[in-house]
C-alpha cells in the first residue's frame, strides 16, 4: 500500500511547493528575543514573534521556572484528573481569572485546545455558534466538533452579525464567537458592538484573547479592558504561548458554571497531559509581574506608537491597528517576498504573507511590535523598510 500513497503524497508536496506554498522554517540558535541569532550566524532584529511583552527569554520567569523543576520536578505523567493537579496548577487558574475579572480558569496544553475542547461540551444541535469568518483555525475547528448550527459573519460586520443573530432566534442558546485582535490585520473586534448585539437578541460571548491578553487596553488586560466589559463577557479564551512568556499552555476563563462543567466533559483537558509544573510556576510569575507594574504594556504602547506613525509619515500604507501588529500593505504577492527578503539582508526579520493566508491582492508584510524592542531597534527597522522600498519604489 505504501508505495501508492507515497506517490500520492509526493504530488502533495510538489503542488505546494510549485504552488509557493511551502513552509520553511528557519532555525534559530539563541534564546528568542528583540535580537536573534540564525544558524547561518546571521544577527538580525526579530519582528515576527509574538513575543509582545518580552518575557520569553525574561530573567524572572526562568528563575521561577528553575526553581519549579528543582522542588516539583519535570513532567506530571498524568492529566489533571487522576494525578496531575498540583498546587500550581490551582494557583495559576486563580491567577487567570483574577487577571481578566473571571469567576473561574481552566488550563489546557496549549489555546488550540481550549478551543477544540470549549463549544462540544456545552451546546448541541438546538444551539448556534455565530463566528466571525476571520476566526482563528483553533476555533473553526472546535466548532465542527460541536452539532450546534453554525453561523458566519463577515469580519467585525456588526450589520451581518445582526443579520445572523436574528435568524438564530430559532435557537434554543446562542453564542457570538470572536477574536480579540485579527492576526492578520491587527484590528480590535468591537466588543463593545458585539455586546450590545448579544444583549438585544438574546445571546452569550466567547473572546479568544490569544493576540490581545497582554496588548490591549491601558494596562494589557485585553478587549474585556479596552469596552470597560470585564466580568461581563461569558468565556473568554487564551494563550501562555503570545505575550504572558511564550513558553505553552492555553486557558478558558469565565462563568463558573461553564468552567465547572468544561472540568467535567471537555476532551482535550480530560484526556491529554498536564501542563509542566515550572510552565505553570512561571505562568504565575508572570502574571504577578504584570500586575505589579504597567513598565511593559507602557513600553510596548509606546513603541507601537512611534513605529506606526513614522511608518505612516514615510508614505507606507499601514492598515489601521489597535495592537501590536501593523500590517505594511503591499498588496502585490512577489513583491512582499521580495521585500521580506531584502529586508532580512539587512538584518530585518519580518514575514511577508499573500493569498490564501491573507485575500488575493492584500499581500502585505506584517510587523509585529515587542516591548522587548530598543529605539534603536525600530530605527533601524525604519530606516531599512525606507531604503527597500525605495530600491522597489513602493514609496
Ligand atoms: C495563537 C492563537 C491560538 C493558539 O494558541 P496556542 O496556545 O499556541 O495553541 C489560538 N487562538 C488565537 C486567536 C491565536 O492567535
């Protein structure tokens, strides 16, 4: 048999690598930070982590996470249920909800599976999942697990989730499904648009705060901070592995009596791995680090700023960003490679993207912002953008 499928999976390959699909990985050799080193030997300043805050290579949380390996040891061969819940695993839950205004916190191995393992357990056929199109994978694909009726909405349309709310009234429960911030674009959903909808029809909301947790709002507490909607919003769904350390783990907070049963049903928790006790130990540091001081969510505000509007003054076209994303439009696909290419010669590391990641003729190069990030960092990140795009007279 194997020699017929591996033909097959031969013609896989080819028609993505000759479609410029493929995916190659660069390998890098230092901790992941502003600056990185490539195995080529190549330093360059690294604007595509989501390393927002810069904690993934932050002192304090590997002297926690040390500390957490010497007196609570490597791994938990268990899942929470049967021997797997330590202490910090309780303590880091509660630090969650505590985090986002929440009644309760479940951990997971990663936000891909809090989402694969959120909708099934609590809605079924007489139900409606309504989902913005622009929804991350994780969460498309926790919704086909569920028989809830599903509906789409056109990114942060608020007219077509109207729409799509009221022909959901047949419905027995109804729950509105959003991101917090775009990863393609950096928008924001306008929570505070949604909220109101779901109280005039009737419905609950669920937030994936993977991009958003940490970013957003005055003091990085999320889209619940930024609408003044904390303690309002029914689930709220997140990452360890983006601002708060980048190191893995994934969480559902929210009401009681969804956490509660999620406990009770949700897969992904009941049949796969705790998280490591020295990920947990230095999730809880972190979180203590940010709510001790706004140094960093001020930090990354500010840099933010200062990238966006020198960018914009340079003559690029950014698309509107209420995060630590900026999308730089190029709207042609060869020329973000390109570009992405030369700017890596000069020791810029971004991304470019184009169809199918982003819609045909919205290719773009996407920047992402870091706390992490010196002055000095996103001058050079500037004045590199300038000087390519002048070579290819995009500006
Ligand atoms: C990154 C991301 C995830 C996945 O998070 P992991 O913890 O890496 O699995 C889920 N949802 C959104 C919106 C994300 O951006």
């Amino acid at each position: 048999m194997y020699s017929q499928f591996q033909k097959y999976l031969q013609g896989e390959l080819a028609d993505i690598q000759q479609a410029g699909l493929s995916k190659n990985e660069r390998i890098i050799v230092s901790p992941q930070n502003a600056v990185i080193k490539v195995d080529s030997g190549q330093e360059v300043i690294n604007f595509c982590a989501n390393n927002y805050l810069g904690l993934s290579d932050n002192a304090e949380l590997i002297a926690a996470a040390k500390s957490a390996l010497d007196q609570r040891g490597y791994g938990m061969s268990s899942v929470r249920f049967i021997c797997g819940t330590q202490d910090l695993h309780k303590d880091l839950e509660a630090t969650i909800s505590r985090f986002f205004g929440t009644e309760d916190a479940i951990l997971y191995a990663a936000c891909f599976d809090a989402n694969g393992g959120v909708f099934e357990p609590l809605l079924s056929e007489e139900d409606a999942i309504i989902s913005d199109v622009l929804n991350h994978a994780s969460i498309i694909d926790g919704v086909r697990l569920c028989k809830a009726q599903r509906y789409r909405y056109a990114n942060a349309d608020m007219a077509d989730l109207e729409n799509q709310l009221q022909i959901a009234q047949a419905q027995r429960f109804r729950l509105i499904v959003t991101d917090g911030v775009f990863s393609m674009d950096g928008n924001v959903a306008p929570l505070e648009k949604i909220y109101a909808l779901a109280q005039k029809y009737n419905a609950m909301v669920m937030v994936d705060e993977s991009h958003s947790a940490g970013v957003v709002g005055k003091t990085g507490h999320g889209v619940t901070e930024r609408y003044n909607l904390r303690g309002q919003i029914e689930i709220i769904t997140g990452t360890l592995g983006k601002a708060f350390g980048g190191a893995i783990g994934g969480f559902t907070t929210g009401k009681k009596e969804i956490i509660d049963l999620l406990r009770q049903r949700s897969r992904p928790y009941l049949f796969s791995n705790s998280i490591p006790p020295m990920v947990a130990a230095a999730g809880i540091k972190t979180f203590e680090l940010l709510e001790n001081s706004n140094t960093l969510q001020d930090k990354l505000h500010a840099n933010t700023a200062f990238f966006v509007e020198k960018m914009k003054s340079a003559g690029f076209d950014i698309k509107p960003t209420e995060s630590a994303i900026c999308a730089v439009m190029l709207y042609d696909a060869p020329l973000s490679q390109t570009m992405a290419a030369r700017l890596m010669d000069e020791g810029i590391y971004v991304t470019g993207f184009y169809f199918p990641v982003v819609p045909k003729g919205q290719a773009r190069i996407r920047v992402q912002i870091s706390a992490a990030h010196k002055k000095e960092h996103l001058e050079k990140c500037i004045d590199a953008f300038v000087k390519i795009a002048k070579e290819l007279k995009v500006i």
